[in-house]
C-alpha cells in the first residue's frame, strides 16, 4: 500500500457512514486511487439515491471494509 491509498483510508476510517465518491475526488483523490482501493478488498462503494436541493441524486458512497481495518493497523 502507499502513501495515498493509506491517506484514503485513513480518512475512510475517521467516516462513520463513509464519503461519497465525490468528496473524495473533491479532496484530491483520483478515480483511479479509489477504484484501486475498492478492487483490492480494502473498501467498498455503492450507489445510494439522495435527496440535494429537492432533486433526487445518485451517488456513490465508499466505505472501508475489514480488509482495509487490517491493512491500516499494518500501517
């Protein structure tokens, strides 16, 4: 794991319902950086529906999973 997958997460780890996908692209992690991480087992993303501004909106939101746990207490 590097710096960046280890950045991510950490952050996810501190997320009591994770972040969506948005936030973290907001933050400066790339699709890539997270799609990584959800492939290796170390988190999750589902696609969850939303209400923003009256307007129903789909997100992606992810999670650390028990893997990712694992990997940070390795850290």
């Amino acid at each position: 794991m590097n710096d960046e997958e280890g950045r991510l997460l950490e952050l996810l780890a501190t997320a009591d319902d994770g972040c969506t996908a948005e936030l973290l692209l907001a933050l400066g992690f790339t699709p890539d950086l997270v799609l990584g991480v959800v492939r290796a087992g170390l988190a999750t993303a589902q696609t969850e529906n939303i209400l923003a501004g009256g307007r129903a909106v789909v997100v992606s939101r992810v999670r650390i999973t028990d893997a990712g746990w694992r990997a940070l207490g390795e850290l």
